[in-house]
C-alpha cells in the first residue's frame, strides 16, 4: 500500500466514527505503512490537490465531511466530564486487591463520546481470579453500573471486558481490534500490567505500525488477594446461572470475557471496506 493509499485508509476508517484528523494523528494510526510526519504531509497535499480530502484549519476528513469537526469538538466537551466519573469508578475499584488495571476503552478513550453514552471499562485481573474479581467489581460498581436492557445508560459503567494476567492476547486479530488496543487508555495499574498487556499484543503493529502507546498511572501494590479455586467456581457457576437466558454475542472463555451487546466490530469492518473501495475506484 502506497503512503497515499494509506492515509486515505486511515481517514476513512476514522470517518465511521465522525473523526477528522490532525497530521500527527494520522501519521499516528497510519494503516500498515511506516511514515513520518513529512512524508504524511506530503500525500495529503496530493489528495487535497486531487480533491480527495479536504481540510479545515490543521484537521483533515474526506470530502465534503467538514461537519465532523464540530462534531469532535463538541465529544471532547463530552469526553472530558465522562473521564472525570471513569476516574471516580477507578477509585473505587482501587479496593479490589485482585485488580491489576483499570483502562477506558471505546469512544471515550478517542475523547469521542456521545452526550448520552455510558463508559466503557477494560479490567485485568489476578491469575484464577476472573470470575471473583468480576462479581466484586459488578457489586462495587452496583449503584454506577450498566444493567442489561435499561433504557438510560449515560455516564454509566460499562463492565464490558475482563482479562486474566496470564491470558492477555486478545484473539481475534484485525484493524478494528487493533485500534480498540491502541485506542485503550490506562486509568490506574499495578506492576507494570500495562506494558505486559502491550507485549503480550505486539500484533496491533501489524496493522498500525506507527503507533506508540501512551503512559500508565500507577499507585502503591496491596498485599496480593488469594483466591481459592473452590471460590472461584462458585462465583463463575452463580454469574454464568445468572447469565444464562440473557447471553448473545457475549464472548465467555476461561480467561477472558467480553461483554459486548452488539458485534460493533463487523459492521465497522464492512462499512470501512466500502469506503475503501469507493476512494481508491
């Protein structure tokens, strides 16, 4: 893929989301193509002369999607209140000695919430501690959180994805997931988890060469939380019974669980891929 191809790739998969870009940010999340921020420029200067692209200030979008601007300027509004209650969330969870991190994923972690979304929550836990550390933070959280089927979720928790420390490779490997890596932001860590869980996804470059991730806030470790496994299980047989008639395109394994009511992931994957194709035609 040529240095132009790929930064109309990349405003085009940002463009599903009401996104434009500043040159930085594209050199940034560049699709499958190392650049600078010079040779970056340079193309956009061609798709704008080809009329490709436009450009507002030092935000670029595809053409005749200038709206998206104010749409981005009005989410990090949003953004910054909603980070504000994920902060106070990760407090709470803080009490959890099996916790090892806390992130924001989503549109949250990009500073582009809607007025009404909830927050979404990424949480790594201890080994042979997932189900445990779940049910402590759904009660933790129980005032806070996401319930299935409310109608009104804004600025509420969202418990959407749980991991082990020992499982930390997320499986299904594309660019939508490899941007929910990239675009995941670290609130409160212990032990350097953060950088583990990089490690242990060091595909995303595959897909988004250019990016570098960003610090992780720590604090002091508290005495480690030993959890039998006969406590375990039966946290994992309570929550599953509990489950049971409400799961769809919920993902359980023994390590990892995602949460997440729609597969969002497909029909981003085929919007951009149409998008793609139009633009390069």
């Amino acid at each position: 893929m040529t240095i132009r191809n790929a930064v109309l790739a990349t405003l085009a998969y940002h463009d599903i989301f009401d996104y434009p870009l500043k040159a930085e940010e594209i050199r940034q999340y560049l699709v499958g193509k190392e650049a600078d921020v010079k040779k970056v420029e340079k193309a956009l200067k061609v798709l704008i002369k080809d009329k490709k692209i436009s450009q507002t200030k030092n935000s670029f979008f595809l053409k005749r999607r200038s709206k998206i601007i104010n749409f981005r300027q009005s989410r990090e509004r949003f953004s910054k209140a909603k980070l504000k209650r994920a902060k106070l969330y990760t407090r709470l969870l803080m009490a959890i000695p099996t916790i090892k991190l806390v992130a924001i994923s989503g549109a949250l972690a990009m500073e582009n919430s809607h007025k009404k979304d909830d927050i979404d929550l990424v949480i790594i836990t201890s080994k042979n501690s997932l189900w445990t550390t779940r049910l402590m933070a759904n009660i933790l959280l129980q005032p806070f959180r996401r319930k299935a089927g409310e109608p009104h979720t804004k600025d509420k928790a969202c418990l959407n994805l749980f991991l082990e420390e020992s499982s930390l490779k997320i499986p299904t490997q594309n660019l939508y997931t490899a941007h929910e890596v990239m675009q995941m932001r670290p609130l409160w860590q212990r032990r350097n988890t953060y950088r583990h869980f990089l490690k242990a996804n060091r595909w995303v470059k595959n897909y988004l060469p250019n990016w570098e991730p960003q610090r992780a806030d720590s604090t002091f470790s508290y005495p480690q939380l030993g959890i039998t496994s006969l406590f375990e299980k039966l946290a994992k047989n309570l929550q599953l019974f509990y489950m049971k008639k409400k799961i769809t395109t919920e993902k359980i394994g023994e390590h990892q669980l995602f949460f997440h009511p729609k597969d969002t992931q497909s029909w981003v994957l085929k919007i951009y891929v149409r998008k793609l194709q139009k633009l390069l035609n």
